[in-house]
C-alpha cells in the first residue's frame, strides 16, 4: 500500500493515475474525504487527515510500505506557512513513518533547494530534505523544476499572461528556465518505489531542454496565437510594486519570495535522471503543439 500525501493537487491527480497504472495499491491522506472523492479513479483509498495534524497519521499509515509527500505551498497565507507545512508537516509526516515501520519515505523537493538558499522556500524545502535524509528511513528525494501539464496552474498563468496587447517580462528575462512535464515526474516517482539503485538519493529534474524565461514566453505567446508585444520591467521598479502588493492583498499575484526565485536559474543536467529511469522527456515545444487548445 501507497500513501499519497496532496494526491488531490495537480501532481497528486496525475501521481495516483501512474501509480495505479502500475499495479500499485493507493491511499491518499485528504482533509475531507467526501469532497475528495470524486477527484479519484474508483479503488483509491481515501483517509481523512492533515500532515500538520500528527494524531491524524497514524491510522492512515496502517499497512503503508511507503509515503510519498507531494505537500506543499508556494506562497504563505494566513496560518499556512513554509515552515508549518514544508517543515513541520514533513516532521509529523517522518515521525509518524518511522512508527509504522514504513520501509520507504518519498519527498517532493524543489530545484533550486540547496543549503543557504536566497528564498524562504526553498530554504524549507532545504530544511525538509534534511528532516528526511536524517530520519534513517529508506528515502528518495525529487526536485522537480516548474511543471506543466493539464489542469496546471503554471501552464494556465503562462496563458493568462499572453493574451493581453502587452506582456510583462520581469527584469531582462534572460534567466534560464527547463519547464518539466508533469507526467514524466509521475512515472519517476512510481519508477522509484521499485528501483534499489535510487534509494537513499536525491535527483534533480526538469524538462529536455533550458531555455531563458523570455523563450518560453514567446512560445507559449505563438502557441496562443496571440500577438501582443513584450515590455520589460526593471527589477528596480518591480520590488516596491510587489512590496505594495503584499501589504494590502491577501494573495498577491506575486510575493518578494517568488521575486527571488525568478531572478535565478532554473535548470539542471537530466542525463543521469533519464539513464537510471529509462525515462525520454517530453518536449515543451511538443505538448504546446498538442495541448494548446485545452489551455488557451
């Protein structure tokens, strides 16, 4: 038996699908079971319960051979925090494997985590990974780049952003980016809880191939078919618009936390990732051709 922790979200939906196609036996760990319900194909387990709720965990664990957490936030509102959710919540989640004798604990990291990290969260995902490795349990541990796919809300945003006359890029848009695809995650996550070569490991992961932030822009634009016209905006002029943002929106568009992140690099080398999964990554170029109907 599988535990799925966040297999309602957009990588959990295409996660328990794979998983599934896989001959595995799924649970997934939801706050409302009953609402969940209709997320999942028929024969998923469903338990209620809440990684920052410990006491909840341990009959969700029960038969469990290995977790999965794919539980995450990429901006903090109200109560649900980096350090609540990426940290406390892999804590409770570790703590609670650990006594139910679960042989394998999988963590959904983010590339871009590395110790003394610019952002706060990647810093707690830094924090988690470190909950994990240290736990003694057998793990693996995924950092994913920025993903695509249906139902995804980067790939939706990225619409969203072309289709006007004009279309801001952030600073001069040359930072690179390597968009993944969401269902080459899903079938490595799977791949992992039969592959003794990546235990106790951590993999980088990303699409075929970098581009700038600005490339990528300009094939989703063409993709649309729209025509608007890009404009850049100076990080200068940015930072006091975001700061402003945050001080009277509950959920800016854009937070200092993501402003970071934009300005670095978001790649990595997948040579090795696709050699030991046996995994040939999906083109951005190609899914766009394919799947830009759905999204526009």
């Amino acid at each position: 038996m599988i535990l799925v922790c966040g297999g309602s979200g957009f990588v959990g939906s295409h996660l328990v699908r794979q998983l599934c196609q896989d001959g595995f036996a799924v649970r997934c760990l939801v706050r409302n079971p009953v609402r969940a319900e209709s997320l999942f194909q028929p024969g998923v387990q469903l338990v209620q319960g809440d990684i920052t709720q410990p006491a909840s965990l341990t009959p969700a664990l029960e038969g469990v051979t290995a977790v999965i957490n794919l539980v995450g936030i990429i901006q903090e509102a109200g109560g649900a925090t980096f350090q609540k959710i990426h940290v406390g919540g892999t804590q409770n989640l570790v703590s609670a494997a650990q006594q139910a004798g679960v042989r394998r604990f999988v963590y959904i990291s983010a590339l871009g985590t590395r110790e003394n990290a610019a952002s706060r969260y990647h810093q707690s995902k830094y924090a988690a990974e470190q909950l994990v490795i240290l736990s003694g349990l057998s793990y693996t541990i995924f950092r994913p780049s920025v993903m695509y796919g249906a139902g995804g809300e980067f790939i939706r945003l990225l619409f969203d952003l072309v289709r006007g006359p004009v279309i801001p890029v952030i600073g001069r848009g040359e930072n690179l980016m390597q968009p993944l695809y969401v269902g080459d995650l899903a079938r490595c996550l799977s791949l992992s809880l039969s592959l003794d070569e990546v235990d106790s490991s951590i993999w980088e992961i990303a699409g075929k191939e970098p581009m700038t932030y600005f490339e990528m822009l300009r094939k989703v634009r063409n993709a649309s078919g729209k025509g608007g016209a890009f404009i850049r905006l100076p990080l200068w002029l940015v930072r006091p618009m975001v700061r402003l943002m945050e001080g009277v929106l509950s959920r800016p568009p854009l937070t200092s936390d993501q402003l970071l992140m934009l300005q670095e690099d978001n790649v990595c080398d997948v040579d090795r990732l696709q050699g030991h999964f046996a995994i040939s990554l999906v083109e951005f170029d190609e899914w766009l051709q394919q799947h830009r109907a759905g999204v526009k």
